[in-house]
C-alpha cells in the first residue's frame, strides 16, 4: 500500500467512519464534504496553510485519544487533500467528486449537498479572494449549482421549486465542469502571487499545531512536507 499516494478505499472508508463517528465533533466533516472542501482549496485563489483548514474540519474542539490516532487521521487527511490537489493538476478532465449515494424509487441518485456545503465552507475561509470570481457572469454560472446545494438560501430555494429539484442530475454533471472552469479562471492569478494573503498573527513553529493533535507546529502541520 502506497504510504504516500492516493487513499485506497478502505483508508477512504476508515477516515469516513471516525469523522462520522462520536470520537470527533458533532460538527465535524464528514468524507464527502471533506472532499468538496479541499477541491476548494486546491483549486481556489489563495494557498492557504494547514493551520488555517484543518481546525474548520472538525468543527469543534478535537480531542484525540492518542498521539498514534492523531497521527494516523490527520495523516490521512493530508494524503487525500495532497492527491484531490495533484489529480486537479495533472488529471483534471477526469474528475469526479467524491459523493454519498441514495435509492430513490429504484434508481441511485447522487447526494451533493455535503460535497457543495463543504466547498462553500473552504471559499468562506477566504472570501474576500473569491469575491472578484463571484463578480463575474461565468463565476455565478460555475458556482451556481455548488451555492444551490451548498447553502441554506440555495437548499430553500430547491425546496420551494420543483422544477430546480428536476434537474438534479444535471447539476450533479456540473460540478466537474465547475470545478474544471474555476480551476482555469484562478490558475494564471494564483501563478501571479508569490506570498499569500495573511491576516492573522504567524504561528511560531515551537507552538502547538492549532491542528489539535497535541504536537508542535515545526513537527506537524507546519513540516514542510505537508505545506503544499
């Protein structure tokens, strides 16, 4: 098994059952929404550090059994937002997002308001540097089906018109369109900025990770090998 790469599925399906289960926050991400953040944030206008996202996945205070269960889960999330980032790049006419599944009357249909509700949460990290996409006509047509089932205002508006909830199997074609156009739009910008945009105070490298796994900074997210 490759310790680097890609998660296999049953790694895919051990970091979906803790984040679902009672070790983590109420709050916290599941798998699919997990994988709609970090498209975001791979394909966004910013790069921004571990210690800024990682605290917004758990949504809520982390408090890990162990030092090895710290390791092991944020290890996984790293690898799975590592390979969304590279696939992005050197595979992106062939992506898919990662969504849950339901039977409705007899037929598989896609579940995409965890993957768009998650995407969102990454744009809000940094709102202010998607706004100039937001702006645009092709940006609201890109970003229309992920705010429409990705937002309280868009899940309302889905409710409220049938003839949107019709056509959910063409907004869940859309999304690796969307992704695919957003990626493109911002690629040049992101190419143009050396140093990213920083508001908050630098975390010192002997701090504590704000990550939550108990380690300090220098030794966990702030380890070059996982400042990508």
């Amino acid at each position: 098994m490759d310790s680097d790469g890609p998660l296999s599925e049953e790694e895919l399906d051990e970091l979906d059952n803790f984040l679902m289960s009672e070790a983590s926050p109420e709050d916290c991400m599941d798998i699919s929404m997990l994988d709609g953040f970090v498209t975001a944030l791979a394909i966004g206008p910013t790069t921004l550090p571990p210690s800024r996202w990682l605290p917004v996945i758990w949504g809520g205070e982390m408090i890990w059994s162990s030092q090895a269960q710290a390791e092991r889960i944020t290890t996984l999330i790293f690898r799975h937002a590592n390979a969304v980032l590279f696939f992005l790049r050197d595979e992106p006419d062939t992506f898919e997002p990662l969504l849950y599944e339901r039977i409705h009357e007899g037929e598989t249909v896609s579940i995409l308001d965890e993957w768009c509700s998650g995407f969102v949460e990454a744009m809000a990290l940094d709102e202010g540097a998607w706004q100039p996409l937001l702006d645009t006509e092709e940006g609201e047509e890109w970003l229309y089906p992920i705010l429409l089932y990705g937002t309280e205002a868009g899940l309302d508006e889905l409710g409220s018109n049938p003839e949107l909830a019709a056509r959910h199997a063409e907004y869940t074609a859309m999304l690796g369109e969307s992704v695919m156009a957003i990626q493109a739009w911002w690629m040049p910008k992101r190419k143009a900025a050396s140093t990213m945009r920083r508001d908050e105070a630098k975390i010192g490298r002997n701090d504590l990770c704000p990550c939550g796994s108990g380690k300090k900074f220098k030794k966990c997210c702030g380890a070059p090998e996982r400042l990508h």
